[in-house]
C-alpha cells in the first residue's frame, strides 16, 4: 500500500485511474495485485469514505451546555443501557441510584443544580 501511494501521490483515485501501471510496478505480487485491487474497487472506496473524518458539518451544541456540571440523567441513562444491552454499566447505574436516593434525573437535575454568582 505504502508503495502505491507513493508512487501515485494523488490518493486512492490516483491509484485507480493509473491501475493499468500497478503490474510493472517492481514490487513482489504487483502483477496481481491490478487485478485484486479492481475486484475490491468498491470497497476500497466504501472503506475511503469511511474512514473520513468530516469537518464540515454543523453542530448545534452550546460549549457552555458541554461543559456545565450536573447530575447524569439516570432514568435515560438505564433506558439506553437496556437498549444496547450494556448490562454493567447499567447494574452500575442502578447501583448507584440506590446508594444515593436523592439522586435526582432529567429536567429536574438540571434545575437542581446550583448557578453561580456569576451566571
């Protein structure tokens, strides 16, 4: 791979524009390997895409909302790890929610949690 990237700096297009050149390349195996990497071309490019990072999209998200301490939705929270069937992080929440019965959940932890003078 390292060598078929160097060789067609353009990327993963590059290399598939010039696939003809691939077995006169001087590497073990590069006679077959034209005829591998065509066979897998859609995968190869499904693979590309995801392993892309994006940068380019939106997010609605405060930093502010991020970053504000407050209670863990616990009823949410146990909701969602029997969904997914995460069954010790859920035994843990529920540990937790017996050990501390003031601990309070969703809109009301919100509420519940002290502002600061300087809000």
């Amino acid at each position: 791979a390292i060598v078929l990237l160097e060789r067609f700096a353009g990327g993963l297009s590059e290399i598939y524009d010039n696939i003809d050149e691939v077995p006169s390349m001087g590497v073990r195996g590069a006679k077959n390997l034209a005829a591998k990497l065509a066979a897998d071309q859609s995968n190869a490019f499904l693979s590309y895409t995801l392993a892309t990072i994006k940068t380019d999209v939106a997010v609605a998200v405060d930093l502010k909302d991020l970053l504000e301490m407050r209670p863990p939705d616990t009823e949410a929270l146990i909701q969602l790890y029997t969904q997914l069937e995460f069954s010790d992080w859920l035994k843990e929440v529920k540990q937790q929610q017996k050990a501390d019965p003031l601990l309070v959940t969703g809109v009301a932890a919100a509420a519940a949690v002290p502002q600061s003078e300087e809000d």
